[in-house]
C-alpha cells in the first residue's frame, strides 16, 4: 500500500503558499519506521521536522531547497 507524505499546511494566512524541504534524513528507497523523522520542511522562517506516518519503503518526491506547495506530497511510502 503506497501512503503519501505531504508538505503540511504551516500557514493558516497564505495556506497555498511553497515551502522547501530543508533536510532528507532518511535517503530514497532506505526503510522506515513509523514515528521515524524523515525531513525537516520549511516555510518562511518556520521548519518543522516531517514523521513518516507508516513503517516501510519510502520514496523521495522532491529535492531538497525545492519549492512545493503545501498539501502537495514530498513522498511516498510503500508498506
């Protein structure tokens, strides 16, 4: 089953505004525990570190220092 990781909203004024993904902490096609910190995303002057909601696969979506928009996924995870 493949579970989206999206870019959560961090601006409730601007909630279709771009943030970047600052860190990957976990490498594309690595496995991963749920609760386990993937990211750190950014937005403005804000980050937040991105856990990864199931235990699997998981795949990198976006680079990082990339802009996506809020709610778009930055990856997937195939458990």
């Amino acid at each position: 089953m493949i579970t989206e990781v999206p870019f959560p909203p961090m601006s409730e004024d601007d909630p279709t505004g771009e943030g970047v993904v600052g860190t990957w902490f976990v490498n594309h096609g690595e496995t991963v525990s749920a609760g386990q910190v993937i990211a750190e995303v950014q937005f403005e002057k804000v980050s937040q570190d991105i856990e990864a909601p199931v235990a699997g696969i998981m795949y990198q979506l976006v680079a990082e220092s990339v802009g996506i928009a809020q709610g778009q996924a930055i990856a997937r995870i195939d458990s």
